[in-house]
C-alpha cells in the first residue's frame, strides 16, 4: 500500500495507474473515490488507465485510506479497487 504526506493546507493531486491490471481491449469506465469527512475533494479524473483525485484539507496527525473503485467497459465488465494511506503532517 502506498504512503503518501501532506500538510493540512496543501491540495494535491494523488494519481492511480490502472496500465498492468487492465486487460486489452478494456477501458475504465467509472471510477468512484471514497476518503475521511476530514478531506475535500477538489477535483476528480478518469482517462483509463489512470485516475486521480484532488484532495485538500484533514487533520494534523491522522492517517486516512482513500480507496478508488473502477469498472471496466468492453468485453466482460470487471470491477477492482486499490487504496493507499494519507498522513497528514507538519513538514
């Protein structure tokens, strides 16, 4: 699981890379983002392969998972998520 820092001001953009799960001939039809009240997603994006979101906000000291769920279009739909942690801190 991936670990990433922000400070309680920051607004990122945090990036997930769907290319080595994704079978050819399919292509990312949805993705939906779940996170902590604490953060606020600025912004979201869906060009398959990849997804991101922006997200700003949370509180000092506390960890967060944010999970991003997909599904496929084209062939037989699939549907898969990925998560990683979010620490908020003072850097």
């Amino acid at each position: 699981m991936d670990i990433f820092e922000k400070t309680p001001e920051a607004r990122l953009d945090y990036v997930v890379d769907w290319t080595n799960w994704l079978p050819a001939g399919l292509s990312i039809d949805s993705s939906t983002w779940s996170y902590s009240d604490d953060l606020t997603a600025v912004a979201t994006t869906l060009a398959s392969p990849q997804t991101s979101i922006i997200l700003s906000g949370g509180t000092e000291g506390e960890t967060y998972i944010i999970k991003n769920i997909v599904e496929t279009t084209g062939g037989t739909p699939l549907k898969d998520s990925r998560v990683f942690k979010l620490v908020v801190t003072t850097r």
